[in-house]
C-alpha cells in the first residue's frame, strides 16, 4: 500500500519539484540516462530496499525505512550538490539508481550502485558506476571517492576490482565489517 507522501500531488508545488529536478545532472553514457529522481522512482526503489537484494545494504527495509533513504538521498542535492541518480536504460526506466552520498555516520562521501532484478549483469552497474565517478573528478572536481562494501557481496566487491577501485585498509580501520574501495582521480 502506497503511503500519502509516495503520491504524485498536480499543481503548483509539483511543478517546482519538476523545475528543481530539472537542475540536477544528467549524465549520459552509450546506454544510460542517469537523471534526479522523481516520485515515481520510488516504486523500483522501494522494490530493491525491501527485498533481499538489499541484504549487503542493511535491509531488507520497511517501506517506511526505504522512503526515509530515498528522501534522504534526494535531499543531498539541495544540501552538498550531490546525491542520487536514477538510472534509465535502454532496456527499463527505473532500472536502479547510483549515488554520491552520505549516511549519517558515513565518514566520506560514498559512490554507490544498485538494481533491479530485471537489468542485473548486462554491465549497467559497471556502466553508470563510471559515469558517477567520472562525474565526481570531473564536475566536482574530487580527488578521490569510496564505495562501502560488505565483505560478503561478492559481485560487488568485483565490480569494483573491475573499475579499479582499491582497498583502503586504513579507512577501513574506523568500520565495524565493512570493506572501503577508494576510487581516486587518474587511477582506472
């Protein structure tokens, strides 16, 4: 059951949302449009966070607990410039959704990736990862970045060998069991 806040609302203040959306990047790859989130997105976020395929992420959530990360995360825009992304593919919109984030106690900022079910190993993930980072050292013009991993996520923990991302054992020394790849400038 869908709660009240997860409704589109016409009029006046959803085209303000629309014209604040509007305002954040969008990054275009070969397949992939990674664009600001929308209401609608919540659906496939919720679908993700609340299943099993959240498992590596703290989950599986409530919808409750996923709408509190999604607006979380789509909050950030407004507060440090950066935040989630949607990804749009070719072949599903909504197909997931990347991010340069914070959590709360996050003691950098993280560059994250996650998918439905349905657009999982087709390198979507590889994909909008590098335009995510890519957009990190270049637009923002960061030296480096850290993706938070669970030393269980296998897939992931490939997934960032791939792009040549490193473990960075000192930052690990703060985390209770979590492995930190660090992404840095003219590294991959």
């Amino acid at each position: 059951m869908k709660a009240p806040c997860e409704r589109h609302r016409p009029g006046p203040a959803a085209r303000a949302a629309a014209r604040l959306g509007g305002k954040v990047p969008v990054l275009d790859t070969r397949r992939l449009q990674l664009r600001g989130p929308r209401i609608y997105d919540f659906d496939a976020y919720a679908a993700i966070l609340c299943s099993d395929r959240a498992q590596y992420m703290g989950g599986p959530f409530t919808r409750a607990q996923a709408w509190s990360d999604f607006t979380n995360y789509t909050a950030l825009w407004l507060l440090h410039g950066h935040g989630l992304w949607t990804i749009d593919a070719q072949v599903a919109p909504s197909a997931g959704f990347a991010l340069l984030g914070y959590e709360y106690d996050d003691p950098e900022a993280e560059l994250g990736i996650f998918l439905t079910e349905a657009v999982e190993g087709q390198g979507i993930a590889q994909e909008a990862l590098e335009a995510v980072r890519d957009h990190a050292f270049g637009a923002l013009n960061w030296d480096s970045v850290v993706s938070y991993v669970d030393p269980l996520n296998t897939r992931c923990i490939a997934l960032m060998e791939r792009v040549g991302a490193r473990l960075d054992t000192a930052a690990m020394e703060t985390l209770e069991a979590t492995l930190v790849y660090r992404h840095e400038r003219g590294a991959a």
